[in-house]
C-alpha cells in the first residue's frame, strides 16, 4: 500500500478508503498468509543483492519496474 499512497500523491481520506476498498474487491489488495510472512522473515536477500541480481539478468530496474506497475493500475482504476 504504500508504493500506492508515494505515486498516487496525497488523496481525501475517503477517497482512499474506497481505492483501498475497490482494490481488496477486485483481489488486487490481500493481507500476507502466516506462511507467507514467516517466508519473509526468514528472507536474507538485500535490496541491493536483489538489484545485483535484476541487472545480472537483464530484469527491470526496481523504480522502473513499480512505476510502470502502479502507473497501469492507476490508470485502469482511473477509467
């Protein structure tokens, strides 16, 4: 949620309760399952090791890659 709050900029707080409602509608917004966390707290990978990782292969710079993520989202929510 947050990558969403940083590019969509400051809203009225209704109007995030609807985004935030519309999006858990369509499946878009879930909570974390228990295995899921536990997964992740176990996670040893940097963000900078994940960066070394993307460029080794060829993948998406990250901002890039949220970016043009969040900014399609955006824009189908938007229509």
């Amino acid at each position: 949620m947050l990558v969403v709050d940083e590019q969509l900029g400051p809203t009225r707080p209704d109007e995030r309760d609807r985004a935030v409602a519309t999006l858990r509608a369509a499946g878009l917004l879930t909570e974390p399952t228990p295995e899921l966390q536990q997964l992740c707290a176990e996670s040893t990978l940097t963000l900078e090791e994940a960066r070394a990782l993307l460029d080794r292969v060829g993948g998406p710079r990250s901002a890039s890659f949220l970016g043009n993520s969040v900014g399609r989202r955006r824009e189908q929510l938007l229509r």
